[in-house]
C-alpha cells in the first residue's frame, strides 16, 4: 500500500504529541532499479539494427535518431519521477488534525482542524475520482489520497475513521 501509519502507543503519548502520523504516496509501477535496467535493455536493442551497418556511413545517419530515442525515453521517465513525488502526511493528535500536501513546484499546502468536529466521507460517485475520500471541517473540505486506487481509498477510510474513532473517545 502506498501509505504508511506510524503510530505512537496512545499510552505514552503526550498532549499535543502526535497519536498517529500517516504518510500517502503515489504507487511507483517502476522502482529506480528497474528504470536503470529498461534504459540498458532498450540501449542494448536499439543496439541490434546498427550491427548490420557498422563500418558504412549509415552508421552515422542513424545513431543521432537512435540516441535521440534513448534520450527523449530517459527525460520522459525522469519526468515522470519528478511529479511522482506528491506527498500528504497527516498528524492526528487528541487536540487537531492536521493534513500538509507537497507537491513539486508547488508550496505545502496545510489544513488544520479539530478532530472532534472532522467528518470523513467516501464518495462512491460523483468525485473527481471513484471512491473520493474527504475530510471536512472547519469550514472547508479537502481531497485525501486522489492519486490512490479507488481500492486503497476504501481501505483508509476505514483505517483512518478508527483512528478518529480512537483520538476523539477516551
């Protein structure tokens, strides 16, 4: 799952100390590793065609095309990678709850409220996205997990309505 609960033992939490921190991140379909090896596999079979042409002035009409290629496929992917980087992290403590998004090229976004009053809803249909997830409060509604699958939305609505469930009752 691409988020992750870091919880404090409710116990030996202190007030205003963080009962839960859960951090969202968009799935990565292709690991770092994985992008070296693409890179190398699809160099080593743009690779084959020029064999045939080695040590004839073809050579070089093709290799600016094919390296091209490799270079227009390595930007892509690198892009890709950069704007994967969204992030939300999410502080519950008894007292507030609060919701930062970071996004590249973008400043933090923060939203605060009390937990009390805070009222998480799945909307089945009718959102940007199927199984849009929202917290309201303090007068607002904001999005959680947009660039999570409509499965993984289901499930931390229910992780995440506990976990309210637990901060808000003693």
């Amino acid at each position: 799952m691409p988020y992750q609960w870091s919880p404090a033992p409710p116990s030996t939490a202190a007030p205003g100390q963080p009962l839960v921190l859960l951090r969202l991140w968009p799935h990565r379909s292709l690991p770092k590793r994985g992008f070296v090896a693409f890179i190398a596999a699809t160099a080593a079979l743009l690779a084959i065609p020029l064999l045939s042409v080695l040590g004839s002035p073809m050579l070089w009409a093709l290799l600016p095309f094919m390296l091209a290629t490799l270079a227009g496929l390595w930007w892509a992917l690198t892009r890709s990678y950069q704007t994967g980087t969204v992030s939300e992290t999410l502080t519950l403590t008894p007292e507030s709850l609060t919701l930062t998004r970071t996004a590249p090229g973008h400043p933090a976004q923060t939203w605060q409220s009390n937990p009390h009053w805070v009222t998480l809803r799945l909307h089945p249909t009718g959102g940007p996205v199927p199984e849009y997830l929202t917290l309201q409060g303090n007068a607002r509604e904001v999005e959680l997990g947009a660039f999570l699958t409509p499965q993984e939305r289901t499930a931390l609505h229910a992780d995440l309505q506990a976990a309210l469930n637990r901060a808000t009752r003693p």
